[in-house]
C-alpha cells in the first residue's frame, strides 16, 4: 500500500521550496507584465522532469490504484504540482510513452496520433485480446488524471491524454495529447531514444523510473542507494549501482563516484530542451544547494 506520497515528502510541506515570484519586467502601461514567449516555454521547458523524475508515476507496477487529490513531489522543486484522479504507475507511463514514440515515428507534429488499435498496445507490451483491455484501461486512467502545476509566474491544468476515439469497425484508434507534455517530449533531443531503451527494461519499474530521473537531470546530484531501494515494495537489498553503471554506458550518465558513506556522485549528460544548468537557476534551485565544493542533494533521491 502506497502513502500519500511514496517519497514521504511534498512541495507543500517545506516554504523554502514554495515557488518565488519572479522580478516583474514592465510591458505594458500599469506595470503590467507582457506575456513571455521566452519565459513559457522555459516553463514548459520543465514537463518531461515533471511528469519523468517525480511521484506521479509510482515507481513500480500497482495491481490498483484508488482516486484521489494528492500533491507530486517533482525533482523541480521551482514548481508545485498536485493531480487528481487515480494512481498511476510505471505500466500506466508505458502505455503513453508507446503512443509517443509511434506519434515520433510517424513525424507528428500536432498532439494527435491515430492509428491501428493494436500497434501502441504491442509497442507496450500488452498483445493478444487481453493485452489490448489492459492497454484500453491504462489510456482511459491516463486521461482521467488532471495535473495542476505552478511555478512563480505560470500555473496550468493539464491532461496526458485529451480524449482516446475508438473507431471498432476499422480497429482504429485516435489519441489527442495534452499538448504541453507532448511538445515538451518531442522536443527534447533523444526522446524516441530514451523511450525504447526504457521499453528493453521490461517490468523493472525501479530502473525505469530511474532511468527517466537520468535523462532528465540537470546538475550534479548525491544519490542514496538506500534510499532507492526502499521506494518500491520488495526493494530492499538490491544493487543500484548496475543500473546507475548501464546508464552511464549508455550515455544518460557523464560521470558517477561512489564515496566511502555509499553515497553516490552522479554528473549528468543529458539536459531536456537544450536547457543548461548555471548558478542560481532553477535547476540549481531543484537539487538544494550543498558546500562550496559538495554537489546539490537531489530532495528525491536522498
């Protein structure tokens, strides 16, 4: 059974995470800020470590998930999230990251994909007549949950899924992403890459969830196997550090060094948008702030 938050923290629970209103630049008469092109998408700059490093998706395979109002503890600490509607989980996200690589592998550029009813729920790896009901229930869950997120400037409501059509005579089905995670995703450079090497994970919902704080990271962060190994039910006693070392083979990872307390330094490679961490932003502001020489604590993964 799964607390509130399985992280037993929330944004809602420290003031020095709540999100900080930003300096106001004067665009109109009144003092009156313009809306900035520039700073939305900085904003939804920030959706793939929303809905990838976070609480949103459990980190692991739940046989159900009540309903409820429950806050998210992103890695992004700059925001606030909460979402309503059932508990999801790591099949949940396999059933929506399988209908954005099919939308990437088919150049779509609009949030809307349509297709044979079947070939998402392969790419998932739910085939057979079994398979396609498991798939059907897991994009009706995804587009039931209603994400609120805000930060010191923007607020937003967002669904995963907008709506899911099935045409039964032709086995057709069309699927309307929210558009802000769906561009987010498909601008990120490597997404159809990080997608399929999470689908070669199969059911390890740890390494999957893992792996998407990976891809996701934006600065040097301590990791605590420990503290990992306790977030999943059956967790404890296993190794970390082949999975944090696969990553690291694989890219996702520049560098890791294990102290003498087992804590574990690990420098990212992989930056979403193109984004670059510097002194003072946000995603600075995400990991905490550690000595002059010690990397930030990740507030999830410690």
């Amino acid at each position: 059974m799964f607390h509130p938050s399985p992280f037993g923290i929330s944004p809602f629970d420290d003031p020095s995470v709540a999100p900080q209103p930003p300096a106001v630049h004067p665009g109109a008469p009144g003092g009156v800020p313009a809306w900035s092109i520039a700073d939305e998408r900085a904003f939804c700059g920030h959706m793939p470590s929303l809905f990838l490093a976070s609480d949103l998706f459990a980190a692991t395979y739940l046989r159900a998930g009540r309903h409820c109002l429950r806050p998210v503890t992103p890695l992004a600490l700059s925001a606030a999230v909460t979402c309503e509607g059932p508990w999801l989980d790591q099949g949940d996200l396999d059933a929506y990251l399988a209908c954005v690589l099919l939308a990437l592998h088919q150049g779509v550029r609009t949030p809307r994909l349509r297709c044979p009813a079947d070939e998402p729920a392969r790419l998932a790896g739910l085939g057979g007549r079994a398979g396609a009901a498991r798939f059907t229930a897991r994009l009706h869950r995804l587009h039931e949950a209603r994400v609120a997120c805000r930060d010191g400037r923007f607020s937003a409501r967002m669904q995963l899924l907008s709506a899911v059509v099935r045409d039964e005579a032709s086995a057709t089905l069309r699927i309307e992403f929210g558009p802000e995670p769906f561009e987010a995703l498909r601008s990120a450079p490597g997404a159809a890459r990080f997608i399929a090497d999470r689908a070669a994970l199969g059911r390890d919902g740890l390494g999957k969830w893992l792996l998407g704080v990976a891809w996701t990271l934006r600065e040097t962060c301590l990791i605590d196997p420990h503290r990992l190994q306790s977030m999943v039910p059956k967790g404890k006693g296993r190794d970390i550090l082949p999975l944090l070392q696969e990553f690291a083979r694989r890219g996702y990872i520049r560098d890791m060094v294990t102290r003498s307390d087992g804590l574990v330094i690990v420098q990212p490679v992989h930056r979403p948008g193109g984004l670059r961490a510097a002194g003072g932003d946000a995603s600075t502001a995400a990991c905490g702030r550690g000595g002059a020489d010690a990397p930030p604590v990740c507030r999830l993964l410690t």
